[in-house]
C-alpha cells in the first residue's frame, strides 16, 4: 500500500482553515499561546499563512494558519486571490483539516466551499464550532438543526464546540485531531471485509439493471489515507447502491472524520459465457 508510507517524521501537519473572520488568528494564538497572526477585526486582514508547532493533548502539531476564504479563487481579486490560493496550498500540505464555522452566523455557501476542498483533496476533516458559549438556547436549537441540514453530506466528520477567546474546548482538540487521522489511515482485512459484504449483498443485493442483477463478486481496499474501497461486480452498480455500501462500511468499522470512496470495477467474463452455454 503506497501511501502507508507517506506518514514523516515530525509532528503531524494540521491545516486550520475556515471563511473571514471566523476566528482562526485567535484560536491559533491561543493554541501557540503568543501573538502569532495579526489579528485585526476586517474580515481578511491576516493574509500570509504561518506555520506554528503547538503542544496540544500532550503531542506536538504543526498549524497551518491560512487567511480565509473570502471569494471563488477565479473572482476574487488581489490580497483575496492569493490568500484563497494558500488555503487551497495548505489543505494539500495537511493531513487532517479544522474547518472553522462561527456559531453565530449562518452556515454560508463559502463554508460550504472550504468543506469541498478539503473533501476533494481527500483529507481527513475536524469541523470546529467558534463562538459556541455567545449563544442563547434559541441559537443552539436553530444551529443543530442547520448544521444537520447543511452538513448532511459530511455527517461522517468528527464536530467540537469550542471558543477561541475563553480557550473553551480547545483542550479536545486534540482527540478529534488523532481520532480523524486514525480513520483515515484505517486498513480493513481483505478477508473480514469480504464477510461483511457476502453477509450484506445477501441480504439486500444490488438492484437490476435490464433484467440482470449485478453479482458483486469480491471488495478490497485498494489505499489509506484515505480509505479507498474497490467492489468487483459483473455489472455496473447504481449509485445509490455505491452510497449504501460506503453507509454501510461506516456503520461497521467507523471511519469517523475521513472521506472514504467505494468504486466498481466490472467483470463480466466467465460468468456471461457460463450463463450462455
């Protein structure tokens, strides 16, 4: 497995990144403990990213500080531009990243953007709540409902409440950061996993397509980091049935903060030629 053995050494590489404004510069400050960022109330004001090596849960992490994401790369204009271009460059840099939402303001379609990336790049993703204490409960009920709503697509990433100023939190930080790494550099056994999925297309196989059900003959995991599964089928799979299976493959061994991909390879063969004799 390639990528097993991608992992330096050193301290693992976090990239923080989240829209203006949202708090990024005081929550690193307060994790480096010193005034690292400018920080400047005009969303955007802290433009250059700067790596900082924070002790957190007792390990050493190394942060990425990016400015946010304030406009779509190709319309945004300048300082934006270029500050938007690195986030991009340290969500590649990273490992694991913080998406950071402030709790006081709607989910917008800019977050929405930054979770993409980070999905796309094919990181593993801790979302972080800023400002979760400034809330009265009729907030906290219509922000539950939200981020259900709005962040059903990444259900499976690993959420904490904090606040960057009163250091409420932080301290667990941490745990989400090792518990997202874990799963994304989980490996399931070939022969476990086949059993899992015998067991599963028994009981609800993969639906027909003109007249013939796909038969799914084996599943393996093809990488890490994250976890990529290949089904062997002798007919294409539906999507919905592709979803069902990552469902599935979540609900038996977690994966809990990673975005994982199920693809088909198929293998007609021998079993069309067996079916026409």
């Amino acid at each position: 497995a390639p990528r097993e053995q991608e992992h330096e050494e050193g301290p693992r590489r976090v990239a923080l990144v989240g829209r203006p404004n949202v708090g990024k510069s005081s929550l690193i400050n307060r994790l480096a403990k010193e005034e690292r960022s400018v920080v400047d109330s005009v969303a955007g004001t802290t433009v250059d990213p700067v790596d900082s090596i924070v002790t957190l849960g007792g390990e050493e992490w190394r942060f990425v500080d990016t400015a946010g994401l304030r406009r779509k790369v190709n319309t945004a204009s300048g300082m934006e531009y270029y500050a938007s271009l690195r986030t991009e460059g340290a969500i590649q840099a990273a490992e694991v990243a913080v998406v950071l939402l402030a709790a006081d303001e709607v989910i917008s379609e800019q977050d929405q953007r930054v979770i993409s990336q980070v999905v796309d790049a094919g990181r593993a993703l801790v979302i972080a709540i800023n400002k979760w204490d400034t809330l009265d409960e009729d907030r906290h009920d219509q922000l539950e409902r939200e981020i259900e709503r709005e962040l059903a697509r990444v259900k499976w990433a690993t959420r904490i409440n904090i606040s960057a100023t009163s250091g409420r939190g932080v301290g667990k930080l941490a745990d989400h950061l090792r518990w997202a790494l874990a799963s994304w550099e989980k490996r399931v056994p070939t022969a476990e996993l086949n059993q899992f999925v015998r067991a599963l297309v028994q009981e609800t196989p993969p639906p027909a397509r003109g007249g013939r059900a796909p038969k799914i003959k084996y599943v393996t995991q093809a990488d890490v980091r994250p976890p990529r599964f290949v089904v062997f089928s002798t007919g294409f799979l539906e999507a919905g049935y592709r979803r069902f299976l990552e469902r599935k493959l979540r609900e038996q061994w977690g994966f809990a903060g990673t975005p994982i991909e199920v693809s088909v390879k198929v293998r007609e063969g021998r079993d069309r030629d067996a079916k026409k004799s």
